[in-house]
C-alpha cells in the first residue's frame, strides 16, 4: 500500500456518518413538526366543538322567538369555552331572514367560529 492512500477509508467514513447524521435530523425534524401538527388538530376539533355548544344553547335560548342579544359565555369541563352571541338581521354580518348566532369556541391557543344562519 503506498502513502498516498492512507486515511481514505478515514475519510470515507466521515462522509458516511455526516450524510446519516444529516438523515436522521432531517427525519426527526419531519416527525417533530407532524406531532405538532396533529396535536393541533386536536385542540381545533375541542374548540370547534366549543363553539358548536355555544351555538346550540343560544339556539335553546331562542326556541320561542329570537334569542337576546346578550352573549352566552360558559366554560365547559374540559377546559374549553364558548361566547355566543345572537345578531340581528340589521347587521351588516347577518344575511339571515329572522336572526343570526355567532359563536365563537376557545381550547388553549386554538379559536373556531361558527355561524348560524335563520
């Protein structure tokens, strides 16, 4: 073996190891970002089913006529909350015939809006 290939195989091998570790960031990276993401999702199905709350009770609030104007705000046992609140077809919001219900659904960092139309 001459002088001149000493240390390749040295070489070679950092190579190798630079491109896995390079990999393997790259995919932790990837797995990290869609835990967080999921995560996410979640929070935003509670909030919406928040909001999704919010709005049935100022339905039952209104089941005679149209409910007051007055926001609706609970906090329900999952940490999650709601304000509802009804709009009246005077608003520039409400395209309803007879009243309008936006309620809006809060869990942690994630806000979901629903809006009922009547």
């Amino acid at each position: 073996m001459d002088n001149s290939q000493k240390g390749v195989t040295l070489y070679f091998t950092l190579i190798i190891m630079a491109i896995l570790l390079a990999t393997v960031f790259g995919i932790n990276t990837l797995i990290i970002s869609q835990l967080k993401n999921i995560k996410e999702m979640g929070d935003s199905v509670i909030a919406f089913y928040a909001a999704d709350s919010g709005a049935e009770y100022a339905l039952n609030q209104g089941k005679t006529g149209i409910p007051p104007a007055s926001p609706y705000t609970a906090t329900l046992s999952n940490g999650a909350s709601y304000t509802a609140q009804a709009v009246a077809t005077t608003s520039p919001s409400c395209n309803g015939q007879w009243y309008c219900i936006e309620s809006v659904g809060t869990f942690r960092n994630t806000q979901r809006r629903v809006k009922i139309t009547r």
